[in-house]
C-alpha cells in the first residue's frame, strides 16, 4: 500500500465518469459522471498535498468542490427548463438544431 | 502568529491520547445504551407529557407511573408482521430506514457528556466523550445531511403516491433548512475560533453563547425542528394530508428503525444545542460559583448536560402540544425569506465585530466609533424608510375573475360596516354566507326576538338583543332550550 | 512503489485495510453509472461512491476536505440530484437505441485509450516521496487550511464566492417561471366552493369515501348513496378520466342488502 494507489484508484474514477458522460443519454447521468470526474480530480489533489507535504492541493480541491456545486446547480436548472418545454431529460431530445 | 490561532490555543481541547480501546468500546457502548434508553423514557415522557397539556392522564399502567409503558409498546411493533410492499424497489426499501438510525446514532460521538473525570472502580482518567475532531461542528451537519437520504430514498422506493411526496417534501425542507441552521452554528464557531466541540464547550466557561448570541440561537431552535420534522414542521409526515408521509408503507422493524431514529435525532439536536449554546456541561451560574466550580469537575457535569438535553426534549414536546401544523408554502417563505436573511445578516455582524475585535492594532477605537456611527445612519435611514407609507399595497390582489365583484362587494359591505354605526353586517353580501369579521354585527337573531318578546316590552327586548349578539350572550338562551 | 513506502511517510495497516475495502465497493458503484438503469439506484450508488472518497480524504489527512465533502456533496449536490430526478419523473430510463451509430464502441475505445493515456503519463512521472501532513497539520487542518484560503487564495476565494452567486442567481432565472394567471389562495378557493353552494352546484362538505359498500380496500368503487346507485364524484378524478373506475358487483350488493335485512330483522326479533 502506498499513495500510488489512491492515484490509480482517482484514475480509475476518472476514466468511469468519463465514460459516463460519453455514453449515457439521461442527462441527469451525465452530469453525475461529471461529478464523479470532479471528484476523481479532488482525490488527486488530496493525494499530492500528502506526498508533497502542503496544503495546497487541499485548498484546490476545496475550490474545486466549490465550482462543482456552481456547475450542478447551473446544470440542473437547465435540466429542468428543457423538460418543462420538452418533457424529456434525455440528452437526445435537444436537437432542435439538428439538421 | 495570526490572532486566530491564539484563540484556538488558549482553549484547552479534550485529551484523548490516553484512552485504550478498551476505554474507546466502552463508550460507544454507553452511548448506545444510554440513546436506546433515552427512546424509551422520552416516548413515556412525551405521552405523559402530552396527555397533561391535553387534560388527561397518559399511560400510567404499566410500571411505576407507567414507565415501563414503552416496552410493551416496542416489543407489539417489533412483533408485528413485515410487509414489504410489491412495487418497492427492494434494495433501497430496505436500505433507507438503516440510513436513517445510523447516521442518528453516530452524532453523539462528539458530544461532550463532561470534562475528564475517573471511571469508578478504575485508574482511567479520560474525558466523558467518546472523541472530538477539528471539524465536529461540520461532522455533526454532515451526518444529520446523511440521515435525510433515509427519509428521501425511503418515500421514494415504497412506489406510492403519499410517501413520495413526503420525501420530495422533506428534501425541499432539509436543503433550505440545514442552510440556515449551518449559518447560525457559523456564528458560533467564529466567536469561539474553533469547531471542536470540546473547545466550544471551553470557550463558553464566561458566557453561554445563548446570551451573547441570541438571533443565532433562536435561528438555531427553529431550524432544528425543521431538521428533525416535528410539529409545527413535520410536513414529510404529515399525517393528516399525507397519510404518514415517508413512512406510510413501512411496518414492524423497519418503521421502528425510522421510529427510533425520529427520537434520536431530536435528541442529536438537542445535545449540540445544549453544547453550542447552553455552556454543555457546565453549570448554571449561581451553582457554578459553589465550593470554587466544585459542580463542574467529576461526575456532575453529567447531570447538568442531562437536565439541559431533557429540558429541551420538553420543549420539543410542549411545541407539539401547542402549535398547529405550517401549510407548506408558508414553511418555505419562512425558511427562504426570514431565518436564512436573518442568519446571513447576523453572520456578517458577527464576522465584522470578531474582526474588529482581532485584526485592527492602530485605530480600533477609532474605527469602531466610525462603524457605530455607520450603523446608526443606516438604523435611521431603515426607520424612516418603515415609517414612509408604501404606495399601492391594496386592492392589488388578484381574486378569481367569476367572484371578483362579488368579492368586491362583500369588501365593500364589511368597511360600510365597519365605518357606520348602528348598521349590521349582511352576511349575504358576497353571495353566499360568511360569518361576521371582528368588529362587525349580526343582525339580530329572528329566534332570540322570538324568544324574549313575551317576557316584556318588545322594544326593550330588541335592544338587549342588539346588544348581546356575539355568540357567548347568546349561548345561554340555547342552552335552556336544548336542556329543556 | 517500495521506495514511496520506505520515505518519511508511513502508511498504516488500518489505512491499507480501509483502502482494500473501500476503494472496490467506490468502483463497483461507480460503475452503476455506466451500467444501471433506474436514475435513483444511480444516485444512490453516486452518494456511496462520494461517501467512501469522504472516507479517503479523511485518511489522507485532510478532516476538514472530508467532511466538507460530505455536507456540500451529500447535503446539497446530489440531494438536488434527487430532487430533481422526482421532479422530473422518477422512471425516466433513457432509450436504449443509439443515435449516432456506434457510439457506445467508440466511447469504449475512448475510455480505453484514457486508461493507457493515463497509466503511460503515471507510469513516467517522478513521484516525490511521501512527505505526510504532519507539519502543515500542526495547529488542526482546518486552520491550516483557513490560514491558506482567507491568506494567499483569498483573491480566487472571492472569484469563487462570486461564481456561486451567479451560477445561484443564474438558476434562479432558468427555473423561473412567469404567473401568467393570479395566484388562487386558500381564501380563493374556500370562497369558490361557497359560491358553488350558494348557487346550488357544489357541496362544502368533503366528498364522500369510496367503496364505502365494496367488501375489500378499493379506491376506484364509488360509494353508493341511500337507493343503492353509485356516487360518482366519490371516486378520485383521476381515475375516472383514465377509465379505472371499478364495475360494482350487483350480486355482491344483493348479498350485502341481504345481509343487512337479516341483522335488522334479527334486531327487530330480539
């Protein structure tokens, strides 16, 4: 066991949300897979401020954390107002500019 | 060396470096007893305590006082039968009520029951707490964010209408609640430069916190029975427009799973109230000055943390003897616009005096004077901006478009009534028949007229019927009648 | 990875079991997110994965990270992720056809290459060697962390401040929606009702119950009133306009009249 694992493990998060965003149609899913990407990203910092002794990977987490939830609650509202208009949360159904 | 770390320093926190895990395991398991205990009594103490303020006994059978009343009660709910309702999502139907009782038990693990103090039988000195972290405050208000998704996901995997709305309820109510209840505990940790709930305790061995900050404190209180969703806040169950909101598919084990943490939870909050805002363990002021704060060593401060935890339970109890239940919409504009303006608004004072008080060295008394002056500009302008009469506040409310002039009419009618003397309110006026507002008179009753025209002169008889036409002078008449 | 481990910092057996245990069930959940249908079981897998990272920061020493984790991720974000799913209909489970054709196998490729990018770059870079906070933690990681934030950080402090407030005025504005027609009050309402009576079409008293004669727990029977015909507005709305009002049984109504006429004669006899 060593830090190198938190890494992998942060990878391994990050590439599962990435995968998320890239695959799911439910637009609630993919905002979640961002999350997860943000928070992979989090555990990261965490991990370096560890290995290299300071704080600051903390503190870019935390203002990570903070822009995260800017991000979602942006990305909700915008959720909500296309299935008021359009009674759908599938990302598919956007397409008004489609052809 | 900034100023804050001096605070931080000066208050002596918890010591935990000597407790073995032993010691550790013993506390949890205290804990435990004493919480699963705790339910118990405080279920007879509710009933007792309900049944006074309603004019009767309460259980009283079972036991000494019927205290042992409690038992038999969980005992019948453990035993009942456990349905699992057939459109639930399984999984989440049975995950959600644990949610809930867990997250309640692990909140008291912060809670300073007292300062050190020597286990009996034992050489183990070690402080009445099972232990304390940076970040307590922040522990205590996550966990509490934590339990709610036993509330939530559980309304919403029973696959039925009532308790889903319950829980759509209860996360509207958490999300807008936790945040002002958050930035009234804000206020408390800035002035006491800590977040640990042992140093909290310390900071307040002056002043109780309740005392020197008290829109914090009553922001608090309010919030906190919005988070534990009791009357006059207990929307998500409301049983009288939701059935049992959340909890109507649960049975048997799994609704007292939720039953159990409902209890623990009004006790979680009420011992971080007690810690933030009550001094904790320490004791009240005259008693604290007895034998040099002979009260606040040992074992006593046990009893005080005790006596100000079930103090506030009879509060809880005594609220939902008294007040009735918030519509739904007057819940969130009260959260929204009063408590969290209110604790954001007294979160900045706070911040502003803390700093004042910290940070300047040249000129503090200076610019405190000028910041005083500032506030009383400000008071001034606000006063004359209240006292100012607002343009267009009447008559702009939108009534339905078929009864607007009915509406009107009737508006009409009760000012005429108001204003001439002598004239009766019709109650028909609108269409339909209202009852008169205060200040309005009935015409006289036909019946009363009737009633006392034979005993006498007819027109003194209708005066004294123009006179007594509110329903208490008039309750006798009927009741002869109805007696006869 | 030996010569991390031989450093100043030393990892300890309780972190490595707590590392075993719960980075496979953060993986395993966070693969519903590629794989589960229901959004719910999603978001529940969601706030175990972000619990367990809660857990991780706390054992890489940053208490305050961590349990700031759980109030902002669990307390707000993805409790507005609920919120919001049973807002939008709970069972919203997506089409399962591909729009663009292939996607799902070059998002795999994608993912794919991600995972080798990533262990190509990790697998070159010089790590330092563990250092540990125990210095930068000495007066509690929250003031280390305040000290940080409110001292060198604090101009991206106020920018991120700033960002909240627009992105919460931004949401306010997206989810806002203009009244069109007044607002209807309880007043409103109660005065409607009266109307309706006073002109003789409505009723202030509460509808009456349905199946009130049905011999089993049925919401969709209409009562029946005094000469034995159905009540129809006893049924909810709802299920009248879907059509799932319950047929009554004539027999079963025979039967329960039968039953009736026997209790009252007996009560007649006695």
């Amino acid at each position: 066991m060593s830090l190198t694992h938190y890494l992998v493990l942060a990878a391994i998060l990050f590439v599962i949300g990435a995968l998320a965003v890239l695959v799911r149609r439910n637009a609630l899913v993919a905002l979640m897979g961002v999350e997860l990407m943000l928070n992979a990203g989090n555990l990261m910092l965490v991990t370096f401020a560890r290995m290299h002794g300071g704080l600051e990977g903390q503190v870019l987490a935390f203002f990570v954390m903070v822009v995260a939830a800017a991000e979602v609650v942006i990305g909700l509202a915008i959720v909500v107002a296309i299935f008021r208009t359009r009674n759908s949360a599938s990302i598919d159904d956007v397409d008004l500019l489609r052809n | 060396m900034s100023p804050t770390t001096l605070l931080a320093q000066t208050a002596p926190a918890a010591d935990f470096s000597n407790d073995t895990l032993g010691v550790m395991i013993g506390k949890a398991v205290a804990i435990l007893l004493f919480l699963l205990l705790s339910v118990l009594f405080a279920l007879w103490f509710e009933r007792r305590l309900i049944g006074r303020m309603q004019q009767r006994l309460g259980p009283n059978v079972r036991g000494p006082l019927g205290l042992a009343q409690s038992i038999p009660d969980a005992l019948k709910l453990l035993l009942k039968e456990d349905i699992t309702v057939k459109g639930a999502d399984k999984f989440i139907y049975l995950l959600a009520p644990l949610i809930s009782v867990f997250s309640a038990f692990m909140v008291f693990a912060v809670i300073p029951f007292g300062p050190e103090a020597r286990i009996p039988f034992t050489d183990i000195v070690t402080p009445l707490q099972l232990t304390d972290m940076p970040v307590a405050v922040l522990y205590f208000l996550g966990i509490t964010a934590l339990g709610v998704y036993g509330i939530v996901l559980g309304g919403w995997s029973s696959g039925s209408t009532y308790p889903l709305l319950g829980s759509v309820r209860s996360t509207a109510q958490v999300i807008s609640y936790e945040l002002s209840m958050s930035l009234a505990l804000v206020s408390v940790l800035i002035v006491s430069g800590s977040m640990a709930t042992s140093q909290i305790v310390a900071a307040q061995e002056t002043t109780w916190w309740v005392f020197a900050l008290l829109p914090a404190f009553v922001v608090y209180f309010i919030s906190m029975v919005g988070e534990v969703n009791r009357l006059p806040f207990d929307l998500p169950e409301a049983e009288g427009e939701l059935v049992g909101g959340f909890q109507t598919e649960y049975s048997s084990m799994k609704f007292a799973w939720y039953y159990l943490a409902e209890y623990i939870n009004m006790l979680n909050v009420s011992a971080i109230m007690v810690t933030v805002f009550f001094g904790g363990w320490r004791a009240p002021w005259p008693l604290s000055q007895i034998g040099d704060g002979m009260l606040n060593e040992g074992w006593w401060p046990v009893l005080w943390f005790l006596l100000k935890l079930w103090t506030s339970m009879f509060v809880f109890v005594w609220l939902r003897g008294t007040l009735l239940r918030f519509r739904y919409d007057q819940f969130m504009r009260f959260g929204w616009k009063v408590l969290i303006p209110v604790a954001l608004a007294w979160v900045v004072i706070v911040a502003v005096w803390q700093g004042l008080q910290q940070f300047t060295v040249i000129g503090t008394y200076d610019l405190r004077t000028w910041l005083f002056a500032g506030a009383g500009v400000l008071l001034a302008i606000a006063l004359v901006l209240a006292l100012l009469p607002e343009k267009g506040d009447k008559g702009e409310k939108p009534a339905l478009a078929e009864h607007s002039d009915a509406a009107r009419r009737q508006q009409v009618a009760r000012t005429e009534g108001d204003q001439v003397e002598g004239e009766y309110f019709d109650a028909f006026a609108g269409g339909f028949p209202v009852p008169p507002m205060p200040g309005q008179k009935l015409p006289p009753s036909p019946r009363k007229v009737k009633v006392t025209t034979p005993a006498g002169d007819s027109s003194d008889a209708a005066q004294r019927s123009t006179a007594g036409t509110d329903p208490d002078d008039e309750a006798p008449d009927t009741k002869e009648t109805h007696d006869g | 990875m030996n010569v991390l481990a031989q450093a100043g910092l030393e990892i300890s057996t309780g972190e490595t079991v707590l590392f075993w245990v719960l980075a496979p069930i953060a993986v395993l959940c966070a693969l519903s997110l590629l794989f589960t249908r229901r959004p719910v079981r999603i978001a529940v897998a969601m706030i175990a994965v972000l619990v367990s990272l809660a857990v991780f920061y706390i054992a890489n020493e940053a208490p305050f990270l961590g349990v700031a984790q759980i109030v902002v991720y669990t307390g707000a974000i993805m409790m507005l992720f609920l919120f919001v799913i049973m807002l939008v209909g709970v069972d919203a489970s997506e089409a399962r056809t591909e729009r663009l054709p292939g996607q799902r196998l070059i998002a795999a490729g994608a993912g794919l290459g991600l995972i080798l990018l990533l262990v190509a770059v990790g697998s070159r870079a010089t790590l330092p060697q563990g250092q540990g906070l125990a210095a930068a933690n000495a007066d509690s990681n929250a003031v280390g962390v305040a000290r940080l934030i409110f001292g060198e950080y604090v101009f991206v402090f106020e920018l991120v401040a700033a960002l909240l407030i627009t992105a919460a005025v931004g949401a306010i504005i997206l989810a806002h929606r203009e009244r069109v027609e007044p607002k209807v009050t309880q007043a409103d309402l109660a005065r409607r009702r009266l109307a309706d009576y006073a002109s003789g079409t409505g009723s202030v008293a509460p509808r009456p119950a349905p199946g009130v004669y049905a011999r089993h727990n049925a919401a969709d029977m209409p009562a029946l009133d005094a000469a034995g015909e159905p009540i129809e507005h006893s049924i909810t709305t709802v299920l009248r306009i879907r059509g799932q009002r319950g047929e009554i049984d004539t027999d079963q109504i025979e039967q329960i009249e039968a039953t009736a006429d026997h209790t009252s004669t007996k009560e007649v006899d006695g």
